[in-house]
C-alpha cells in the first residue's frame, strides 16, 4: 500500500495536470490494486442513483398530459440510449491507445465494455418499442434513429464475434481496434444516409435543452440526471469488474501454460 | 503490381469459382423474388431497384472471402507481402481484381435482370450507373473485411456479419438512386454521395486493409 502511494506521489510532481499519472494504470497490477479499491464506491453510488433516479422518476413524478404513465419509460430509455452511444465513443479511444501506446489493460476495458454496450442498445430499442407501441401505434418504425440503433447493434456484434474468433489476444486486440475505428466512419455515415433514406419519427433530444424552447420538464429533469449518472456509473463499476476479471483470467491462462510446460 | 493484377484475373477464370458464381448467384436471387412476392408487374417494378441492388451487393458478398483465402493457403500471400510492392497497393490490386471478377459483370448483366424484374424504361440508365459507381466501394469495403478474417477456419459467416453493417451507406445510397431513377426523378444528390463514398473508401480503407493484413501475417 505505501509503495502504491510513493508511485502516484513521484509521477505527480513533474507534471501539474497529472496526465502522465494516468499511464500507470496501464501496469495490469497497479490496475487492479486501484480500481479494487474505488471499486465498492462506484458500485454503491451507482444502485443508489440508480435507486432514488428510477423511484423518483417512477413513483414521484406526474403523468404527462398526453402522454400518461409511459413518459416515464424515458427513466431508463434516454440514459440506456445515450449510454449505447458513449460506451462505443470509450471503445474507440480505448482501441486507439492501445494501437498507439500497446498497454494491455486499455484493450481490455474496450473488450470489457462491448457487451455491455450492446446490451444497452438492446435495452434502448425494447423500452422504446414498448413506448411506441402505445404513442406512435407501432411498435417499430423505420425511423433514422431507430435504424441507425439498429445498425448499431449490429457493430457491436460483429466487433464482438471478432473478439471470440480470434485465439492470439493480440491479434485480437489490434484486428478489433482497427474494426472499432472503421466501424466508426461507417457507424456516422450510416446514421446521416438513413437520416436521407428515410424522414424520422422520433422526437429530437430535449435534455440539452435547458433555456431553449420547448424544454424538458423540470419534474422530470432532476430524476433524469439521476438516473443517468446512475447508469453511467454502473457502467464505469461493470468495466472494471470485466477488465479485473479477464486480467485474472489471462494471469491463470499464462500460469497454466507454464505448468504444461514443466 | 500489374503482373499481381494479371495473376490475379487468370487464376480467378480458371480456377472457376469466383467468376461466374456471382454472376448466377445474383441470377437466382432475381428468378427467387417474384416466386417470393407475386408475379405481379407493377409491384416487381416498383421493388426492383433495391433487389437489383441487394442481389448485386449479395453476390459480391459470396465471393470476398476468395480474395485472399486461396493465396494464404498456399503461402503466396507471405511471398506477396515480402515482395517489394507495398501492402496498400497489395490490397488496392485485390479489390481491383475482385472489382473486375464480380462487379463489372454484375454491373454489365444489370439490365437483363431488371428486364425480369419489369423495371420501368427510364430506370435502366440510372441503376447500372449507380452499379457502376457503388460496385467499387463494395470490393474495397469487402476486402477490409476479408483481410480481417483471413487467418480464421469458418470465417465465412463472420465475415458477413462484419461486412454488410459496412455495407449500409452505400446500398442506402445506391438503392435511393436507382430508385429515383425508377421513377423519373432527379438522381443527383444520391449519386454524388454514392460517389463520394465509393472515392472515400478507395482513398482510405487499404490502409486499414494492409494495417490488418500484415497483423494477420505476423
């Protein structure tokens, strides 16, 4: 525990912003020995939120006028959308560090964080065809958003099956990156050709519009924010847990292939 | 680099396979859809520009993974890659020769399947135009996937499922022009996206390519 401390003092000093700091947690011990210790802060904060934000947001906010109860799918739907945007946008600068600087650790978290991105995208899509089944009378429409979700979902697979193809983690690792920063351009020019294809249904996001028209309601905005802090560290605790998880599970690989070898 | 792409060519005719599969392939997909909807001319008419170009986009897919399975097999991709020709230019040549064994001919055998799928007079010039031009990013988009998977026993249907999200843009693209076209109106905006995007990958994807292909070849 005090050599840890004596690391992080010694590469603090010699820069103020503390950047250089970061590149420590590419030692997979160091990783491990920090995140176990954040860990159970994450994981508490995160049911809390999760906790308060969904009860709020469920039990203590008034209906919609128009909209009735099912407004309040949006407690999980928005911050499950937005989370299936984000953990991708962290897969790809993930992959590029590890092309770029080769620390294991960073491959890992974007391998780490790919199923349960593609699980929020699922989760995204199901909530909202429960709640457009009883608003737009249609359980899935070929709206661009909708769509390019889709197509999301179906990067995420694909980046996924690659992982489990390949047997060299290495290879893995750079052939999953290099298709995680392809499929990247092509996941944003997808999302502008079915925007061309097709003329949405899907409202705009209104989160971002504090102070404009047409606003979200401030009943709603406070849980919102919750919940989605929520979901975002729950996600952060989920990675950490996947990433310590593979570590060991690669440490025990390692080990049992020198007890073959005598 | 040309002896690479004559090489290419001769093995890809008479090594069979590759060369006319396609080409059937696409045949039965247009003979399969009005078995599928109803002999009806009109509503043949009016889907035929997407099939045409969902067929011609299948029947690329089938044959990606040739591009570079035979040639790792026997080695000579290692030889290949050793050569002085560097790996870009390498890949460049592939999709080429993959371009000019799978789509030329899809794109030249176009208007005799849109005569089976009653597509409308004026459709004609538009949708082997857009062919034309989307075919080439199909190859190149194609081949990334290819070098991708190369190395794997059974990549074949991982390949799809890498490939054809890949593939979205330009069928959105390349369907929406035939399709306006189809209908007498103005093709232009998605053409010149189909364009971009064709210029776009063949400009910038071999180097993701050959970044992958000398990871597989490692």
């Amino acid at each position: 525990m005090t050599a840890d401390r004596g690391a992080i003092r010694t590469a603090s000093w010699d820069k103020p912003l503390n950047l250089n700091a970061l590149w420590e947690y590419a030692n997979p011990l160091k990783f491990m020995r920090t995140t176990e210790r954040v860990l159970p802060f994450f994981t508490v904060t995160a049911f809390a939120c999760l906790a308060v934000g969904l009860i709020w947001g469920f039990f203590f906010t008034p209906d919609d006028f128009r909209q009735g109860s099912t407004v309040k799918i949006m407690f999980i739907h928005v911050p499950t959308a937005m989370m299936a945007i984000n953990i991708w946008a962290m897969m790809l600068v993930t992959s590029l560090v590890w092309l770029v600087r080769r620390h294991h650790v960073s491959a890992l978290a974007a391998r780490a964080a790919a199923p349960i991105g593609a699980m929020m995208t699922v989760i995204a899509l199901f909530t909202g065809a429960t709640w457009g089944q009883p608003m737009w009378g249609t359980w899935w429409a070929w709206d661009p958003r909708l769509t390019a979700f889709l197509i999301l979902f179906l990067f995420y697979l694909g980046y996924m099956a690659l992982w489990a193809a390949i047997e060299n983690d290495d290879t893995a690792a750079d052939l999953t990156s290099v298709l995680c920063l392809v499929g990247s351009v092509f996941a944003i020019l997808s999302r502008y050709a079915v925007k061309f294809w097709n003329q949405g249904l899907h409202q705009d996001s209104t989160i971002m519009k504090v102070g404009e028209k047409d606003p979200l309601a401030a009943d709603y905005y406070l849980p919102l924010v919750v919940c989605i802090t929520g979901f975002v560290l729950y996600f952060v605790a989920l990675v950490l847990i996947r990433t310590n998880t593979e570590i060991r599970a690669r440490r025990m690989r390692a080990l049992l292939a020198r007890e073959r070898q005598g | 680099m040309i002896a690479l792409l004559v090489r290419d060519l001769r093995l890809a005719v008479r090594a069979g396979g590759g060369f006319g599969l396609g080409l059937a392939f696409f045949l039965i997909v247009v003979v399969l859809v009005p078995f599928g909807v109803g002999p009806e001319t009109g509503l043949l008419a009016r889907i035929a520009p997407g099939i045409l170009w969902l067929g011609a986009l299948l029947a690329c897919l089938l044959s990606l993974d040739r591009i570079f399975a035979l040639d790792w097999e026997d080695g000579s991709l290692d030889l290949i890659a050793t050569s002085p020709l560097p790996m870009e230019g390498v890949v460049s040549i592939k999709a080429l020769a993959h371009w000019l064994t799978t789509g030329l001919p899809l794109v030249i055998a176009t208007p005799l399947f849109g005569l089976l799928m009653s597509l409308p007079q004026a459709g004609y010039g538009p949708l082997v135009l857009s062919l034309l031009i989307g075919t080439p990013a199909l190859s190149v988009i194609g081949t990334f996937g290819a070098a991708l998977t190369v190395g794997l026993k059974r990549g074949g249907l991982l390949l799809s499922l890498l490939v054809l999200p890949l593939y979205v843009p330009t069928l959105i693209f390349g369907a929406e022009t035939a399709r306006r076209g189809a209908e007498g109106l103005d093709t232009a905006t998605p053409m010149l996206m189909l364009a971009g995007i064709s210029f776009g990958v063949t400009a910038l994807l071999p180097f993701a390519s050959a970044a992958v292909l000398r990871v597989n070849l490692r």
